[in-house]
C-alpha cells in the first residue's frame, strides 16, 4: 500500500511538474489570439494573389510576342527548307552535266552521222545558204570544199549513214531552229530503204548528236518499234558505255574535231578510193514501185515542214553505179513530192552530162570518190546559182569558216583547186578532147573517154586501190 501510494505521487509529481512548464496565458492573450490566426489567412491570400498577379504577364504571352515567334520560326524552317532545296537542284544540276559529258564522252565521235550534227551547232546562224539533209551518198558527194571555192556557195552536209526520212524529218526540225537556208536538198535514197525501224548502230548515229531533249527523244522513238526499246537510247549511257576501250583524248574536246578536220568542217567527207564500174543500164520510164510506208509518211512530213517555213525544197538523185535498183522507188518519192509542189533533180538522168566517169569516179557501188565529188560539185554549183541565184558569199567575214575548211581540204587535195575551173580545167580531163572556152565538149551518150592516166605513171590497174565499202 505505502509503495503504491508512493508511486502514485511521483506520478502526480511529474505531470504537475509537466503542467508547470507550459506557460499561462492571460485571458487577453487568449481572446487576441484567435483573432490573430484568422487576420493571417487574408493577408496570406493577399500576397499569393500579388504574387500571381505579378507573375502573370510572364506566364500568359502577348498574343503579338506568339505571332512573332511563330512567324521566325515558320521562316527559320522555310530557310532550312530553301537551303536543302538549293543542294538538291546544285546535285541534281551537277548530276545532269556529269551524266550529259559522260554521254558525250562515249558516244562515238564519227564523222559520217554524230559529228556533222554537234559540229552544226558551231556554225553562225543564219549563214547556211544551201543545206543537204540525207544519207552518206550526199556527204561523199556533195563537197562543200569546190562549192565554196568555185562559187562562193555556203553549204553544209548535215548527214548520217543510212539515215532515214523518219531521222531526216527531226534532223531537219533541228536544224531550223538556228539556220533559214535559201534551199534544202533532200537526198533521195531513204525512198528505197524496205526496213521500218532503224538498225541499233544507225539510231546511235543518227540521233544522239541531237542537242534538244525532246527532239532527240522524238528521233529514238521513231526509229525503234516500242517506246520501252527507246529507253536504253534516251539515257544514253546504257548504249555507248562500253565504247570506254576505244577512248582517245579527243573523246573528251568539245567540239570534236571531225575526223581531224577542225571544227570549221561543213560536212563533206571525201573518200580516196577507186572502183571501177560501168554505166547503169536503167530503162528511164515511170513505173512505180511502193516505198516503205513509213518512209513515205516522214517524207510527207518533210515536204509539210517546208511548206510551213517556206523553204524551197529540192529531191536530189545523187548519180550511183546501182541506180538501176532504185529507178523505181525514186519514181514513187517523185509522185509523192509532185502532191506538194516539189520538184527534184536526178543526177542518174542519162539526159544530164556533166563529165562524170564510172571508171574512176566511184569510191565503190554507191559513192563518189573525191575526183568524182568535183566534177559532180560543179556541176551543182552551176545548177544552184542558176535555178537559185545562190549569192557568192566569198570575202565576207562572216563566212571565214568556210575559207578555213576550203584552206585545209586544199592542202590536201592541192591537185583538184582551181580558183575559176571554166578558165582552167583541170589537168584530169581527156587529152585532145574538143572543148569550148575551155570546158570540154562530153561525148555524146553511150560513148566513153578515151581513157587517161590520172594516177600518176603507173598503169591504171597497179594505181587503183582495193575498193573500201562504204556504209550507205
């Protein structure tokens, strides 16, 4: 009892002791107290509020500000837009050149098709008076060197090996575009071409010397059969890629330089070789034989594109020991031309003498060689400023390419130039011949020239060399 009651007041003792250490408060401390708190509270709010107020105008932006940071950063992506867009045109741009000069680079530099095209490009526009389109007949035959020299005539071949109407009527298109000559020769022989399509090798020649895209483009799909076989030919590099062993440091020089010929060539190309043949025995009459259809359609286009430049267009028959072949067909281009008021002239007409020899003007079956090329210049020479009145352009500095070319063909030639050949024949004509203010008097039809030596003193069958064909 006496421990537990002892216990009891020790408890009592410390929460007494516990009491006392918590101090009074007065009665007006305790009434002041609660009012206290309670003031606290809107005070508080108030700060809060002004805080907030005063924080607001850098939380909510001024709709101004927003716009504007918009609007830089719209420009900002623009500008990165616009930079990305400029590098890719730069690439795409680079790409195209690259690609275009590797084309060029491989695409093989003949003379006989792709070279006389890109060369054309060099010439000054407008000065072409007289401009052939056709095939290798008329660059072998036509030489531009005599009809310059002799006359004053600015001409230019603008031909391919076996080149098509299909491929004459694009080339043609392109040729307009820089030249408005005063006539067009149209060379006859595609009328007996019996293929629709041309030949691989021939679509390379023909077409890819063609500077305009879409014209280049036009040329392919007319000479392939589906437009899926044009698409080799259209890039280019699938067809010419493998010309890379046959590469010489000319391939990469624009322009070419044709053949070793400079870049003033017009187009002719002569050829040093002699094949004897005879006359061809053709029954000259009007029978018919049907031309190629598709040869037919681009000849008429041909004749329409003419009409609507208002050029006067002439068929030419290039005289050939095979003419025998194609009497028929150029009867049928003849007709057709008749239907557009077109006329033409056929140098195989037995009526039209002119000193040409089969004996020793063909390079082979189909070409004039140079010897032959001369006299056969002239006489179109005289023919073009007769129908034509074909100006004489020589002395004037706009044509000085012309004296270039004739200048360098005459180094080579130096026995075939003659400044005014009715005054001075050339020493190849027939010994004795009866002439008239010294052009030879030819002898009638059916005869022949005695014949000469005009090799040099070897006997003319150790002079004439193998005969070296030559692609139509």
């Amino acid at each position: 009892m006496t421990e537990t009651n002892g216990a009891g007041n020790a408890e009592n003792l410390r929460t007494e002791s516990a009491e006392e250490s918590v101090p009074e408060t007065s009665p007006a401390a305790e009434e002041n107290m609660p009012e206290t708190s309670h003031a606290a509270e809107p005070a508080a709010e108030e700060t809060v509020q002004e805080t907030l107020s005063a924080a607001e105008p850098a939380a909510v932006a001024d709709p101004e500000a927003v716009r504007q940071e918009a609007m830089g950063q719209k420009k900002a992506r623009r500008k990165k837009l616009a930079g990305f867009g400029v590098r890719a045109v730069c690439f795409t741009i680079l790409t195209v050149l690259l690609l275009t000069y590797a084309n060029y680079v491989f695409t093989p530099k003949h003379d006989y098709g792709i070279c006389s095209m890109m060369n054309y490009y060099s010439q000054e526009p407008d000065t072409i008076d007289v401009l052939t389109i056709g095939t290798s007949l008329a660059y072998a035959g036509i030489n531009t060197n005599v009809l310059w020299e002799e006359y004053g005539i600015a001409a230019y071949n603008l031909c391919s090996a076996e080149q098509p109407f299909w491929v004459s009527y694009y080339t043609l298109q392109e040729a307009l575009k820089t030249q408005y000559p005063k006539v067009i020769f149209l060379d006859a022989k595609p009328a007996i071409y019996t293929r629709d399509y041309s030949k691989r090798g021939r679509t390379i020649l023909s077409t890819f010397g063609i500077r305009d895209f879409r014209n280049r483009i036009n040329a392919i799909l007319a000479c392939v059969e589906t437009p899926e076989d044009a698409i080799s030919y259209i890039l280019g590099l699938p067809e010419v890629h493998s010309n890379y062993k046959k590469l010489t440091l000319n391939d990469f020089v624009m322009p070419p330089d044709n053949g070793g010929r400079g870049a003033s060539w017009k187009g002719y190309i002569e050829s040093d070789v002699v094949e004897k043949h005879e006359k061809p025995s053709v029954v000259w009459n009007s029978t018919r034989r049907n031309m190629n259809p598709r040869e037919e359609e681009y000849a008429r286009k041909i004749f329409e594109l003419a009409k609507e430049k208002e050029i006067p267009l002439v068929l030419i028959g290039l005289p050939n020991p095979d003419y025998a072949n194609d009497h028929m067909y150029y009867n049928s281009l003849w007709s057709v031309a008749e239907e557009y008021g077109i006329s033409g002239v056929n140098y195989n007409d037995p009526n039209i003498r002119f000193g040409l020899r089969y004996s020793t003007d063909f390079a082979d079956w189909q070409h004039l060689n140079v010897k032959g090329s001369v006299t056969f210049s002239r006489k179109l020479g005289k023919d073009l400023q007769e129908w034509f009145g074909i100006p004489d352009r020589r002395g004037d500095p706009k044509y000085a390419s012309w004296d270039e070319c004739a200048k360098i063909w005459y180094e080579k030639y130096p026995e075939f130039e003659s400044s005014a050949w009715e005054d001075n024949p050339l020493n190849w004509f027939p010994e004795g011949l009866p002439s008239v203010d010294g052009i030879p008097e030819f002898p009638p039809e059916g005869e022949e020239f005695p014949e000469k030596d005009w090799n040099g003193d070897k006997p003319e069958e150790e002079a004439i060399p193998e005969a070296d064909t030559i692609a139509v």
